[in-house]
C-alpha cells in the first residue's frame, strides 16, 4: 500500500481531475500512528490543504460518522419502550379488575341478607299485589368497585380513536380465482414500516453533503450513513426473526406476529444497503482520479472494495427475495431449511466487509449475541433437554386419531405447561424427521382434566386438518398403520397466546370458522371454570362457530357437553352456523394396518421412530424398577407370592394412551386397501380377525346420487314441514291397493326409514334433521326447518353468518369492557375486524362502554 507521504509529496503540485484547483501537499505531524490511521480511513486536514478537504471534514467529518448508527437504536427503544408501557398497563388493570372482582363477591358472601338471597321472586305466587308484608321501599345497592386507573376517560378515548384507526383491515387482492391472494399486513405493521423507511430515507438524504468534491478526500457521506443505519437494523431483525427473543418478553407479542416486522424490516435493511452501494459506483465512474486515490487507502489490491460488498449483499438480496409470500408458500420446506444457513452466511460476510470501521462490529456482535442468546432460551422450551424427565432426548409418547371430516387428532402426554390459546411446534420423526410445523393447542391444562399417563402429566391435544405437505403425511401413516400405533413427538412450545386476560372483560364473543375452534375450545373452557371459582368478571359469553356439516362438532363434543352443563346459568350463548347442508354417512368401519403398496422411505421413519420407543421403554423400565424395588420388597415383607403380584402391578403403573379411532378408509382408487378376506380355519365360519376386514369401497357422489330415491326425500322434506305434509299426503294418496303395491315394490330394498333415522351422536345440539338432496336440488332453503333456538341460548342455523349485523345486535348487550376474538378464514377476519372498529364509535360516544378489545389469530402473513 502506498504511504501517504508517497501521495502528497512536499512541495510537489497537484492537480485535482482538471477542476483548476492546484494545492501544495506539506508534510505535517499527524494527530494519529499511521496503524490507527487506515482502519479509519480518516483524512486530516490543515490549514494548507485544499478546500474541499476542509469542507468535507467541516459539515460530515468521517470520523463522526457512527452517530448515524444510533437513529434506528432510538426508533427502536421507543417503539419498545411505548409497547411495554402499554402491555404493563394492561396487565394491571385486568389483575385489578379481577381482584375488586372477587373481593367484592367476598364482602357480598359475608354481608348479603338472607332476605333478598332466598326470595323467590319469579314464582307464580310472587306476581299477587295483595302481601301481608309489602315493601315500602327499594334497598340501595352499592355499585361494584371499579379500579380508578382503569377508568380514566380520556385515556380510554386515545385508545379508542387508535383502535378506529388500526383495527381496519387492509383488503385481499384477488388476482385470479386459483392463484394465491395478495394479502396485505395490518395497518399498524404498515404504519411501523412506512415511518422506518421515510425516517431511514430522510436521515440519509436530508444531512449534507451527499458527496465530496473528490472521492479522494473520502466515502461518500450518503453511502456511509445508509451503511451504518443498515448494519444498526440487524441486532432488531434478528430479535423479531427468533422464537424465543426478549422483544416477546418485554411486550407479550409473539414471534408469528414480530415476523411479519421483521421481513419489512429485511426489505428496509436491503433498500438502505443498495442506497449505501450505488453511490460508490457514481462516484467511481465521474471521478476515476480520486477513485485512484481513495483505492490506495485499502490495502487489498481492489477486492476488498467492491468484492466483499457484493458478497454481503447477495445473500441479503436472496434472503429477502426467497422469502417473498408467493414464493416462500411455493417452497416453505426449501425456505425453512436454507433461510438460517443463508443468514449465517450473511452476518459473516458483514463482520468481512465492515472491517470494523466505525461502530459497526459493535452492532454485529450485538446481534451474534442475541442470536446465541435466544438459542440458549430457546432450550428451555424443547421438551426432550430436561435430563430429569422421561422424554429427555426421545420425545414423548403420542397417538394419532382420525375423527369426523377426516379431522386428525394428535394427543401428548406431556410434563409441559401452556396456557390456553398457545401454540407449538410439532416434530415427529416417525413420519418426517425434518419437518416442524406449528398447530394450535386445543386442551385446557388444568388440575382438571389430568392426564391417565401418570401423574404430574397433561394431555396436549392437536386438532387439525390435513390438506399437504405434512398433515398429509400424518393421515397417510395413521391410515397405514392403525389406530394402535404410537409415536414420538418433540415439541417446541408454547409460545403465542393472548396479551390480555379474558376473565378482566365483562363480555366475551368468542368467534371461530372451522377448524379455528382449536383456539377458542381451550379459552372457553378456562374462561368458565374462572367465572365457577369466583374469579372472573365475565358475565356473558357468546360463542359463534361456522361449520361446514354438523360432523364437526364431533372433535369437541366434550368440551360443548361441559360447558353447558357446568357454565353458570345464562351465561353462555352458543350460535352453530352449518354452512353445507349435507351430512356424511359413517359407517364405522376399522381401516386394516396391513398395505400391500407401502413406500420405502417409510421404513426409515418408522426405524427411527421404534429406536426411540425401544428407548423409552427400557428407561421407563429401569427407573420403575430403582425407583420401587426397595418399596416393593418391603411391602411384600418376605412372601413371594405378594412381591410378585406387586411389581406386576408396578409393570401397569403407566398406562397406555387411549385407543384411537379411525373413520372409513378412503377409495380404492387411492390405495391402502387389503385383499380380500379370507376364512382363517381355526376360527368359526361367521368370525373374520379383525385385521383382515374389507373396507367396502367408496362410491362417488354421482353414483350415490343416481341411486337416490326421490320418494323418501319428498318424505322428509314434508315431515320437517307441517305446513306442507297435508299437500304431499294429497299427492300420494294412492289411487287403489294395486297401485299401492307397485308403489312399495319400487322402493329401493334395504333403504332406511324416515321415521326410524336415529339422531347423529348422543348429545343433542339443538339442530333439526340434515335436509335432502331434492330440497335442496329444488329450492336452497324451501323446505329448511327454521333455526332451532333453544331457552339456554343454544341456537343452530343454516347458511353463512352475518357477522357485522351479529356483533352489531350483540354491541347492546355489550358491557364496560368486551373482548372479541376471532380466529378463522381471512374473510371472516376482514368483517369482524371492520365492525369491531366500526363499534369503537360507541366507546368515544360514552354511555358505560370503556373498552372494545379485538384479539385476530392469524398466522399467514
């Protein structure tokens, strides 16, 4: 490299890319060794050098250059900052509503007349105006106590106007029927991204210069100041991109919502980074003469300069590119697997290319710090690194049960705790070692509902459907290996859930669309058992469930069962919408383990998945038997006989899980089907095993419609409609008895009676009968029942749900504070978004209305 000296030579003019301007270049005492003075990059100037030089280290020295680094440091504190105030409040006001809430109902316990308790008012005797002792005068009751914090009305309305604002959904652009929609962020994620890219933008354009006279007397200040404002982006995007990060400590948001900010944020840290590399390449090619000068201050023969830059910068551009919407669900496993390698690859190209100029390696090793940081964190959350548990390395044991609409039940015992509406990640290397998908946890973890496992264990319940990729694998294997077979689950969890507490609001609209109910079952369930204890403020709660047939209440028929035998009276409201009108026929049948059509890569899984079995067993084996040898040998006190029935008792201590149940088999065109039975000749000639049955082959719906017979659907129709069955017994009033005869004998043999037809499931809904294919061949909703609205509130109808006018009729009902939370389609998100925001009117208008709180569960964008 050469050395200054050799550049500004004593006495020797100089002449600066023909711009007129000579200088004489002097020696003179550096303020810095020559050492310090290259990693720098840093040109003195005195009072012979020329302008230039001087203005440069006048308006943007280079050595001051790192404060552009702390512009994101403090938009980002403050965005922290004002988010964790928000969650503190938040959280100590619900805690205060609920304790005045409990306290209260202890003070009315102790102080409460047995006069007004015991009266029966509502009694036919009660109504007579003639009493022997009547009431000259109302008894004042002293209104509930109300935590004044919590009631502060003007702060009540900023948080209003804000959720007026914010709460509006951005539309769904629909490009094609068949293509995937363009589905747009929140508002508010937007907002956040406009204000750091318009603060980014300004803070790099707005201070002067953007470029020197000469490249000669240094970088450009543009390029310099996007660099640094990009390098200080890295310790956020990689705390929003982890699992477990501080940012979800400190705010309660999770990390499926911090994601989204973090791709914008990528897209900033790329758009600044292009903004840092343009610049250079401008002034390489308008000023070559200084460009020859700024080169030498680099001892890397011109690599150093442009080569490690584009080496950071394309893995930036592939990171952001690859993880674009289209393509990243076009390729999710390839995106999973490549992101965080690329990712690495690029934080090691930036420690390269930066150099340690300036501050830049301060936030370089920041970020290397929070990403080993929230690995080691993210331990504490995997299932299989607690070497005190059974799962420890293996997993927990798991099984798979296929319910109605070919619904997928996963249940883990498992020694984890989750609170409801959390969320984790499933990996089962019986079925894919690699993949790790995420699915809402559908069980309450409650003292409750313990687990028949062992103790001190809960049973995780997954409820999902399988469309592809691994949920399809999921079916697949329960199909081929029946309902017996047990697997290994790692599991990554819990994260997620709500920032709030539902037992702080006084109403509660828990809103789900299919199988969105996995997110709401686990709430409601914890929400009544809190309103039994005493320790909710919920007064009502009204559920609203869009289904497409009533099978799928099927997968939570106990949860239904429990909370409207066990919920406080008239306090829950269910609303069952059916929005296809065609109930499946189950004909029960058990699909056989053996496949004749068995793909090899399945052999591996289930090595891998018996390997850790084999495992669990013997360590469940060994510590039973450290664990209660001494126990049992002294209860047996010497005999024999007794100190073996007791360790076979020991050898049952944990019990099996459940067994599961499967639904009819699928097609013969699709496989997994076995040959025919045939007669085992040990056994009697009506027994068939039960692993050898023949599921009978599915017929399509064409078929099934041409063998329907009109005459019974004409039947039904009239029967769920008295108002018709007089003109339909006129039409079929047979003529003469011959007529008669020839009527019964073309009716199909063998079909089922009108009459006779039994009631899906033992737990009565509150639905009428399944219409038909002529009513609704003939009319959409000609012959439907009307709704069945029964007294406790439980209601079933048909079609679609209005959602705005639903919300709009139940916002009367509303109380001081509402929770509405949502999880379903993004249509169904979209409309109760836009109402929500739309009621928040009523909250600025007062009337006793202080808070409308909407929750979205979404985790697609």
């Amino acid at each position: 490299m050469p050395a200054i000296n050799e550049i500004f030579v004593e006495g020797e003019p100089m002449e600066l890319d023909g711009r007129d301007t000579v200088f004489i270049a002097t020696k003179v005492e550096l303020p810095v060794t020559f050492s310090e003075l290259v990693p720098r990059v840093s040109i003195p100037a005195n009072s012979s050098s020329p302008a230039g030089l001087i203005a440069a280290n006048a308006q943007d020295p280079w050595a001051a250059s790192g404060k552009y680094g702390l512009g994101w440091v403090y938009f980002g504190v403050i965005l922290l900052v004002l988010t964790t105030l928000i969650r503190l409040y938040n959280l100590f006001t619900d805690r205060v509503r609920a304790a005045l809430h409990q306290e209260n109902l202890q003070k009315g316990s102790k102080t409460s007349s047995p006069a007004t308790d015991y009266e029966l008012s509502d009694i036919y005797t009660a109504r007579s105006t003639t009493k022997f002792f009547p009431r000259t005068e109302q008894i004042a009751e002293t209104p509930p106590a109300e935590a004044t914090i919590s009631s502060v009305r003007p702060l009540n309305m900023l948080i209003a106007m804000f959720r007026f604002v914010f709460y509006r959904p951005m539309p769904i652009i629909v490009y094609r029927k068949r293509w995937r929609p363009i589905v747009f962020p929140s508002l508010s994620v937007i907002c956040i991204a406009t204000a750091g890219l318009v603060f980014s933008v300004l803070y790099c354009f707005i201070p002067q210069p953007l470029f020197f006279q000469s490249m000669a007397f240094g970088s450009p200040p543009v390029a310099i100041r996007a660099g640094m404002l990009a390098v200080a982006m890295m310790p956020w995007i990689i705390a929003m991109s982890m699992k477990a990060n501080i940012i979800s400590i400190m705010t309660g948001i999770g990390h499926e919502r911090l994601n989204v900010l973090h791709r914008w944020g990528a897209y900033i840290c790329l758009i600044l980074s292009l903004i840092h590399t343009i610049p250079f390449y401008i002034q390489k090619l308008q000023d070559p003469s200084g460009y020859a000068i700024w080169r030498t201050y680099f001892n890397t023969n011109g690599i150093y300069i442009f080569g490690t830059g584009f080496a950071a910068l394309a893995p930036l551009i592939f990171l952001c590119v690859h993880s674009v919407a289209a393509l990243r669900h076009w390729a999710y496993e390839l995106f999973v697997t490549t992101h965080v390698p690329v990712a690495m690859v690029y934080l090691g190209m930036l420690f390269w290319h930066c150099k340690n100029y300036l501050t830049s390696w301060n936030y370089l090793f920041a970020t290397l710090a929070i990403w080993v940081v929230s690995y080691a964190m993210r331990i504490l959350y995997l299932n299989w690194t607690k070497p005190w548990r059974l799962s420890w390395l293996i997993g927990e044991e798991s099984a798979v049960t296929l319910m109605d609409e070919n619904a997928i039940k996963v249940t883990i015992p498992s020694q984890m705790r989750w609170r409801p509406g959390q969320y984790v990640y499933l990996r089962m290397p019986g079925i894919s070692v690699f993949e790790n998908h995420p699915f809402t946890i559908a069980s309450l973890c409650s003292e409750d509902f313990p687990s028949e496992y062992g103790e001190g264990y809960r049973d995780m319940v997954l409820v999902f459907k399988p469309f592809k990729g691994f949920t399809k694998k999921v079916l697949d294997s329960a199909l081929e290996h029946g309902p017996w077979h047990t697997y290994r689950a790692f599991i990554d969890g819990p994260y997620g859930g709500m920032r709030r507490r539902l037992e702080a609001f006084d109403h509660v609209v828990l809103i789900a669309g299919g199988s969105g109910i996995t997110a709401i079952a686990s709430q409601l369930l914890d929400l009544i058992k809190r309103m039994r204890d005493g320790k909710a403020v919920t007064k009502n709660i009204q559920v609203i469930w869009a289904i497409k047939r009533p099978e799928t209440m099927e997968w939570f028929k106990e949860e239904l069962r429990i909370c409207r035998e066990y919920a406080p009276p008239d306090t829950v409201q269910c609303q069952f919408y059916i929005t296809a009108a065609k109930r499946l026929h189950r004909t029960g049948e058990l699909v056989s383990a053996q496949t004749p059509t068995r793909p090899v890569s399945h052999f591996f899984k289930d090595k891998v998945n018996d390997v850790f079995q084999d495992i669990a067993e013997k360590r469940t084996s060994n510590i039973s038997a450290k664990r209660n040898s001494a126990l049992i040998r002294d209860e047996a006190a010497g005999d024999p006989e007794r100190e073996k029935e007791l360790r076979k008792e020991n050898e049952d201590s944990i019990t099996a899980l459940p067994k599961a149940r499967l639904v009819p088999t699928r097609s013969g065109s699709k496989g997994h089907l076995v040959p025919p039975p045939q007669q085992h000749p040990d056994l009697p000639q009506h027994h068939t095993p039960p692993e050898l049955i023949h599921p009978q082959p599915t017929r399509s719906f064409t078929e099934k419609r041409r063998e329907r017979n009109l005459s019974l659907d004409i039947q039904a129709a009239s029967r769920s409609n008295p108002a018709i069955d007089q003109t339909y017994a006129k039409l079929t009033q047979p003529a003469s008895p011959s007529s008669s005869e020839s009527q019964h004998a073309t009716t199909a043999p063998g079909a089922p009676s009108v009459a006779a037809a039994a009631p899906h499931g033992g737990f009565d809904f509150g639905f009428p009968s399944t219409p038909t294919e002529f009513q609704k061949n003939l009319m959409r909703f000609a012959f439907l029942p009307a709704a069945v609205k029964k007294k406790d509130g439980w209601s079933t109808e048909y079609g679609r749900p209005d959602l705005r006018y639903t919300l709009r009729q139940a916002s009367a009902e509303f109380g001081r504070r509402t929770c509405v939370l949502v999880c379903g389609p993004p249509g169904m998100r979209m409309d109760v978004s836009r109402t929500v925001a739309e009621l928040q009117v009523e909250v600025l208008k007062g009337g006793g209305k202080e808070e409308i709180f909407l929750h979205a569960e979404n985790y697609a964008i």
